[in-house]
C-alpha cells in the first residue's frame, strides 16, 4: 500500500470525506489511543500540564490527554496543530476540549518561549519530509519546526513525536534536525523488524533546573526501557584526525600523481612497481 | 480558544520573533462564548508563575473585562482563596474567543478565528 504522504499534501489527503473514514474507523482509533498511552507514559508526567499535540488532526489523541485521571496526573490542558481543516472541523464535531489551531508546523510554533510543559505528536512529523513546493526543502521545514518546538518548550520539557520514516535516510533526516535544534533525542521502537513496528523520537529541551539525579533527561526515563538507542550529540566528541592516507605511502602517491596529472604535467603511469622500495645501491 | 492560550500565543511572521511587540496578539471584532469546565486548581498553580500578567491585563481590558489587579496573585493566595481561584479560573479556562481578527503589534498581520479555530497558515513570503 503506498504511503499517503507520497502522493498528496497533507491538507488536501485529508479532506472531508478521508477525515470521516479516518475519524470513525475503530481499527485507527485503538491504534492512535494504544500510541497516545505509550508516549504518555514515556513522557512521565506527574502533575496536570499544558501540553502541545503537533498534527492533532481530529483530536483523537487529544481526548486521551484531557481524560488521564487525577491519580495518573492528569487532566492535561491540551493546545493543537493541524494543517488540515477538514480534521478539524471533525474535531469540533466531538467538541475536544483542547484549543486547535489551522497552521503549518512546518512554519514554526507561534507561542513564547517556555510556554509547554511537554509536546506530543502521533503519526505527523514524517509530512514535513516531503517538500511541500519549491520555496521550502524538507531541511527547513523540520529546522523551524524543531526550532520552534525547542523555544516553546520549557527548559527540561519532553517531546515525544511517534512518526512513520519511509526508510533510514528519513530517520536520520529528522533526528539530526532534532539534535541540530539544540534537543538531546532518543529513538525507541516498538516491535521493530515487523511489520507493526513503531517508532517515538524521545526528546528532552535543555536542562531543567531541578535535575533530580539523572532522570531529569529523557536519557534517565528510557535507560531502563529495552530496544532504545540514545543519539545524544550533547556530548562533544573526539573529531577524526586530518585524513586516513598516511604521508609516503603508495595511496598518496598515486594521489599525487592524479593531482598532477590534473594539473597538465606529464606524469608517469602506475604499475606494481610505484612506491616499492627500492634496493639500495651503494 | 480559550483566553489562557491567547497568553501564551505569540505572533508566527519570521521578522515578528525578535521583537517583544509581537506579544500578546490584540483580539479585533472579538465574540467572546462562556464554556463550563471543570476547575484544575493543581493546573492553575502549576501555570501560574508562567502566565505573563502585564498581557493578560492587556487582553482582558481589550475584551472589555474589569481590570485585573496590577500584581499576580502568588501561589499561596491562590491555594487558600477559592473565589480568586474561580475567578481566574472562569476568565482563563471557561472564557473563549469564538470568532474575530489577532492582529500583531509590529507586522499588522491579521489572524482570522472561525468557530474558535484561529488561522495560522502564512503565506510563504511571511515565514
């Protein structure tokens, strides 16, 4: 089955009728619901909290945030963004109880800075890969959506966004945006390697200023969790040396050679014989 | 939208980021609904230190309220008046912007609301 986001924008895929049908479908409704529950509980939050839930679409996962009970830490004071309006309206339809807003998240989060407890995301950041015209790149739009989300989130606040990548290099797309934003980011998957796999890019704004022992970063809430690989590029690493071809031997000099022959000047050709050691005459 | 998001909501031009004009957005042609929703005192403490009062002012006396006192309430008064708590409560939570224009303080640009759902898609020459 081809992949929505291959064939059409997100506004348009999801007009009226594909709202309906995505809306009323059990089969969606259990899979975002059991979603939702996982990034709640990977975000961990003990107190009622205002949260931003990127691509709310028809507030689906919207009434699981504003129904968590008291002895969960709920209820949450949820706001959404939605690029559709035709899932909104389906969303206005159920009377959510969250704020929606129509905007792009691929233009930024328009709200001050430390203005989130925490951000959730079910199935929607894998639309900003795609370019949406020749204005924009893929790059952009996640840069200013991970910017904006980064500045809007209060210091220590936690992100949780379960997407759909196509393949690896749309993984790597979003997750080094992530990192570039200033976030420290983790990748979970459930059941990888089938079919069913699911994949939550765990992420953490700076440093909270209370930071009780490790687990005030996200680092410490999924250390315990199997199947987490942790890209923390917080930490600097030791760059790699100048380059791998050591000075004298056969492939510098054959790089040499290339360098000159580029250059115009009459080079004489490789054998077996280029860079051996020679016999030493006297 | 319910008036506790517009404290928060801040202009989306690009050039608007840096100034603190672009803060809060003033409501225009503004129809406001009361809704009834559960009172979250643990929510409300917990946002408090966070809500900017100065703007909050500004948008309640632009919406036509009393005016609110000049200096937020701590924490402790909240927690022990239950009025005050309701009272602000009822203007954050239950009092919601249905229909209307936000319109910037620096850029001008006007952000329509329908049925509560402000418009937030720019066009591309603005992001």
């Amino acid at each position: 089955m081809s992949r929505p986001e291959d064939t059409l924008l997100a506004d348009v895929h999801y007009d009226d009728v594909e709202a309906r049908k995505y809306t009323t479908s059990s089969r969606i409704q259990n899979i975002q619901a059991s979603m939702t529950r996982r990034a709640l509980e990977l975000l961990d939050l003990k107190t009622p909290s205002l949260i931003l839930d990127v691509g709310c679409g028809s507030g689906l996962s919207g009434e699981i945030l504003s129904d968590i009970p008291p002895e969960e830490g709920g209820p949450h004071v949820w706001i959404g963004m939605d690029i559709s309006p035709s899932m909104l309206d389906v969303a206005l339809q159920r009377d959510v109880e969250g704020d929606l807003f129509l905007a792009d998240i691929g233009q930024g989060v328009p709200f001050r800075a430390g203005t989130f407890d925490a951000a959730i995301s079910i199935s929607a950041i894998q639309w900003l890969c795609n370019a949406e015209s020749s204005e924009t790149s893929p790059q952009q739009r996640l840069a200013r959506f991970f910017g904006g989300l980064y500045q809007s989130l209060k210091r220590g606040g936690r992100a949780v966004c379960q997407f759909y990548p196509k393949n690896d290099v749309q993984k790597q797309m979003i997750t080094s945006a992530a990192v570039k934003a200033g976030f420290g980011a983790g990748m979970l998957e459930d059941d990888p390697d089938t079919k069913n796999v699911k994949v939550y890019l765990v992420l953490t704004a700076g440093q909270s200023a209370v930071a009780n022992t490790r687990s005030g970063d996200i680092t410490g809430v999924v250390e315990n969790m199997e199947g987490v690989d942790v890209v923390d590029n917080r930490r600097t690493g030791k760059s790699s040396g100048k380059g791998e071809i050591k000075k004298g031997s056969k492939q510098w000099i054959i790089k040499k050679k290339e360098q000159m022959e580029r250059k115009g000047k009459v080079v004489k050709s490789t054998s077996k014989y280029t860079g051996r050691k020679r016999r030493i005459a006297f | 939208m319910k008036l506790l998001t517009l404290n928060f909501l801040t202009c989306a031009v690009k050039s608007c980021k840096s100034s603190s004009d672009s803060f809060p957005l003033h409501p225009k042609d503004a129809e406001l609904a009361s809704d009834d929703v559960e009172v979250n005192p643990e929510l409300l403490v917990n946002l408090l230190p966070r809500l900017d009062w100065k703007a909050l002012k500004t948008t309640s006396t632009e919406l036509g309220f009393p005016q609110l006192p000049d200096s937020p309430p701590t924490v402790e008064e909240l927690q022990a008046d239950e009025k005050l708590l309701r009272d602000l409560h009822s203007l954050l939570m239950e009092t919601n912007l249905m229909e209307g224009k936000l319109v910037c303080g620096v850029c001008g640009h006007e952000y329509a609301v329908r049925e509560g759902i402000p418009n937030f898609l720019l066009p591309s020459h603005l992001v």
